[in-house]
C-alpha cells in the first residue's frame, strides 16, 4: 500500500515537472514574437506564430516610398515576375521557422527585397532583446550574420 | 518485325516511367471564412482559417495526396462578410502555410479596387509543390492586409479557392 502511494506521489510529480517543463519551453520558443529592427534600421519585421511555425513580416519602413515613382514600395526584384507589384509593407521576409531549443529557431528562410534572393536562415537569441539572424546558402559556415534589435525592449 | 516489337515494348516501358496518364480536374472550394481578430490598426494585419483538407469532399470517394501528381491554384475570390468592410483594405496577399511544408505565396492585389463587392487576385505564375500541402491532415490561409484605417472589430473575409489537380489515372 505504502509503495502504490509513494509511486502515485512519484508519478504525480514527474507530470508536473513535464507539464512545466513544455509550458517553459513553449515561453521560451515565443520569445521571438514582437517587433524587431535590423541593424541597417531602415525597417521593422513583426514575427508572429502561425500554426506551429513563426514567420515575420515588414511593418515599417524608413522611406515607404519609392523614390522614382513616389508610390508605395514593392517587391519589384521578386523572381517570379507575376509578383513583383506585391506591396512591401506586410511582406513575409522571414518564414517557416521552428523552435529547437537552446534558443534558436531553424528550418527557416529569409527573403532580401534588395536583390530577390531567399536564404536558408537560423536565429539564436544573445538575449531577450537581440537576435543573431544568419543567412547563408548550403553550408551555415558561409553565410552573414546581423544583429536584430527589439523595437520595444522586453524587460 | 523484331525490331518494331522491340521499339513497341521500349516505348511502352519509357511511358510507365514517366508515371502514366493522368486527368485534370477543377474543384472549388466551398467559402472559407478568414479572421483577422480586432481591434486592428491600420498598416499590416492579418487574417487566418485553419482549413481542414478534406480529399473526399474535393475529390470524390477513395482519392488520397498520393493521387495528386500536381495541384496548382486558378482562382482566389474575396469578399468581405460585411461589403462596407473590403473599402478598408489597401492591398491584400494570400499565402498557403501547413506543418513540414514551405509557406507558398499563391496571390496578391494591389491595389484593391474602389467600392468593389468582391476581388479576384492576381495569381502567382510559378507555384511549386502545392500539392504537398494536401498530404496534411489542415492547411491554413493566411491573408495579409494592408488596412488604411484603424477598425475597431474582427474583420472577416470570405475566400473561395479553385484549384486545378493533374489525377493520377486509377
């Protein structure tokens, strides 16, 4: 009898420590959500979770204006030329991007407007309030690293 | 005559590697309701659906993902649930997303025309593995919006989705 309740009061336990163990988990993997500014500062990129992925897309712009036509800003580098008038602003340049732990994201791609290109990226958190975002093709080794700021800080 | 009946077996060997025959379809869904969940700012929003697939209903009785050899999107209709409620949005862009497959960006309109009911959206030229996204048990529509004004409520959005599958032949 004694041993049934001290293996009941074990196994007790062990599903708290789990279910806080996932709930520390799933605080620490949305993390990424918020508002965050390249180092260029020249816009800002709203990750959010959808389904089970995050994905972040522009939702300031320095200069939201194309200085030629004085029209709104657009995707005109897009290689896919049926989507090259696809406004900027609200533009998904970051995508599909999963919680591995350790905080770091992966699985994902970044997209550059200036040039069309989309990257294979991760992104490790140096804290709460900066992201080390790492684009690169084929090998992480070759690839470029910026420092992503959050727009509010998270104290 | 040996060597027609060689040339004949080649051939048909070269046709069976290529997959077989296959029938083109159109299906269209039934409307799908998108939220975006208020109150919402103006600049950036977004509107959700978690879409059930569902081959059954879109395809007929005993079709899977596996029968599919290409999925490719021929249609996007919008429309707003409330008609006074599409005046409030710049321009939209539509994306399919689903867990273990690439968020695809199948169609756009910017910008949305004035006192329009509904819109058909540009559709994107190259679409690329569609048709992974029907081996998922849900695929989830994901509507950005660019809102010219603050709105103080949800704003739903109804959207009707043709496709056009390549069958494999049973």
């Amino acid at each position: 009898m004694k041993k049934t309740f001290a293996l009941l009061l074990a196994l007790t336990f062990a599903l708290f420590a789990q279910t806080d163990s996932i709930h520390s988990q799933d605080a620490e993997a949305d993390l990424l959500v918020g508002v965050w500014e390249p180092s260029h500062g020249r816009a800002r990129v709203k990750i959010d979770k959808i389904a089970d992925k995050y994905y972040g897309k522009i939702v300031w712009l320095k200069e939201p204006n194309d200085p030629e036509k004085g029209t709104p800003k657009v995707d005109k580098n897009n290689p896919d030329e049926s989507m090259r008038e696809v406004a900027l602003k609200g533009y998904r340049i970051l995508k599909d991007f999963t919680y591995k732990g350790k905080r770091e994201w992966a699985d994902g791609t970044i997209y550059d407007p200036e040039n069309g290109n989309t990257y294979s990226c991760v992104i490790k958190a140096t804290d709460d309030n900066t992201l080390d975002i790492r684009g690169y093709i084929g090998v992480k080794t070759f690839g470029r690293t910026d420092v992503w700021k959050r727009v509010a800080v998270k104290k | 005559m040996k060597k027609t009946y060689f040339a004949y077996v080649l051939l048909l060997l070269v046709a069976a590697a290529c997959g077989g025959p296959t029938e083109s379809v159109e299906r269209q869904t039934d409307t799908l309701l998108l939220t975006a969940e208020g109150p919402l700012y103006d600049g950036s929003n977004t509107a959700t659906y978690t879409w059930p697939v569902d081959l059954n209903t879109l395809l007929g009785e005993g079709y899977t993902a596996a029968d599919i050899a290409k999925a490719r999107i021929t249609g996007i209709r919008i429309t707003a649930v409330n008609p006074d409620n599409l005046s409030l949005i710049n321009d939209i862009t539509f994306q399919l997303a689903g867990s273990g497959v690439a968020m695809q960006k199948v169609g756009f309109l910017n910008p949305l025309p004035a006192n329009a009911n509904s819109v058909d959206l540009v559709l994107a030229d190259e679409q690329k593995g569609l048709e992974a996204f029907f081996g998922l048990k849900e695929i989830t529509l994901v509507a950005d919006l660019n809102l010219i004004q603050e709105f103080e409520d949800n704003l739903e959005l109804h959207a009707q989705l043709t496709f056009n599958f390549d069958l494999k032949s049973k």
